[in-house]
C-alpha cells in the first residue's frame, strides 16, 4: 500500500521529499513513489549541481513561486532528497502538486 505523500509545514514554508531520475529523455513529474516521495524525471546530469538546478526550475515553475524560494536541504547531487519552499503553506503545494499523485 502507497504511504501518503507528507509536506512537512515549516518554520517559513514547506518541506517534501523527493526522488530524482537523472539523464530521462523528458522532464516530468511522474508521481509518487511507494515511500511517498515525488519522483521527478531530469534531462540533465547530477554532476556539478545541473540536475538540482534543473530540478528547482521545474519545481519553481510548477508551484508558481520564484526559484529563489525554493532550496534543497538535504541530498544535493543525490537521488533522494529534501526540498523546502519558502513563503508557502502545505496546502500550497498540494494544490499545486495533486495532478501528479
């Protein structure tokens, strides 16, 4: 059975987890993982930062918020990791985020 996917409410935002796939034909937002992280399909390599780079623009433009908001906070240049979004509830990111899962 699939775990719900969890946006931590933060201290100035909000924080979920995430699952990257590096080097995909497309970008995209594939859904949620078993472990309740979003997957997300990157074109670009995880070598010197391109692939988070990548990832904060997608995530920017899907949830609507400036890149500058956005901030990985754990597993930088690895599949797995914790992203946090400043200035936004979880609510808001459900929202943007449910066509996905």
């Amino acid at each position: 059975m699939p775990r719900e996917f969890k946006i931590t409410d933060a201290r100035h935002g909000a924080a979920f987890t995430v699952r990257v796939v590096t080097r995909a034909k497309q970008v995209e937002i594939v859904g949620l993982q078993d472990d309740g992280a979003l997957r997300v399909r990157l074109t670009e390599e995880p070598t010197d930062g391109r692939a988070d780079a990548q990832l904060i623009a997608v995530l920017a433009e899907v949830l609507e918020v400036d890149a500058a908001q956005i901030e990985i906070v754990a597993g930088r240049d690895q599949p797995n990791k914790i992203v946090s979004v400043q200035g936004v509830s979880p609510a808001w990111i459900e929202s943007h985020l449910a066509a996905w899962y």
